[in-house]
C-alpha cells in the first residue's frame, strides 16, 4: 500500500520594498512585537 501525502500550499502576499529608514524603524520596534506575538501563542495554546 501507498501512502498519499497532502500537500498544502500556502499563499503569501508580496513582498513589500521598504526604505532603510522603515526597516530600521521595525528593527527597533521588534522586541516590542515580539512580546505581544509570545503572548498570542500563550494564548492560542490553551
């Protein structure tokens, strides 16, 4: 017997070009959003 695999494809948007000050500005912002994103799994896990 042959086992099926499911492929799932994921669809992403576009990459966005963003300007050396935005990226910096995101880099800076990071620790920030990475708090509210641990705290999003916490969450989704119970």
């Amino acid at each position: 017997m042959r086992l099926l695999k499911k492929q799932i494809r994921t669809e992403r948007p576009e990459r966005e070009k963003v300007s050396r000050e935005q990226a910096l500005k995101q880099v800076k912002a990071f620790p920030k959003r990475k708090e509210k994103l641990i705290a999003a799994i916490r969450e989704g896990t119970r």
